[in-house]
C-alpha cells in the first residue's frame, strides 16, 4: 500500500502536498507517501502518471531491496551502497 498525491499547482507552492504527506504517516508511519511536487514536470497529466507509478513501485523496490540486503549478509557480503557489495 502507498499514497499518490497530486495537486494541480503544487509545482508553483507545495505547501499544501507537504500536509497531505503529515496526515497519513501519523496514523500509518510506514506508508510509502510520493508528492508530485517532487517529479520536476509542470504538466498534470505527467506528474499525476509519474507519481502513481512511483507510488506504486515503491513497496515492490523497498521489498527487494530489504531481501537483496538479507541475502548479502547471508552470504557474508556486507552491502555498502545502492549497487556496492563487499567481501567481508
């Protein structure tokens, strides 16, 4: 589950997109929240499209990425960066 939220100017002012990023994670703080203020389009269209997709995606990532890390540190590889692993 993930939150999209797309207001028409909010390209102009976020303000009120940074509200609406306060309002869920009190009740769920876990909940992935993507604002389209930070897809750097002025079109609605665009932004709404590219922040439902991040939302989306953003639990699948954040899965694959906790059990990429598991299985490097099962396997004695201690993960550094986003794509860096090392032997220990």
């Amino acid at each position: 589950m993930a939150l999209a939220v797309c207001l028409l100017f909010s390209y102009l002012n976020p303000a009120h997109e940074l509200r609406f990023r306060r309002l869920p994670t009190t009740a769920v703080p876990t909940l992935p929240v993507s604002l389209s203020h930070q897809v750097r389009l002025w079109r609605e269209y665009e932004r709404g499209s590219t922040v439902i997709a991040d939302a989306y995606i953003k639990p699948l990532i954040s899965s694959m990425s906790a059990a990429w890390s598991a299985a490097c540190r099962k396997r004695d590889f201690v993960p550094v960066g986003a794509y860096q692993v090392q032997r220990r």
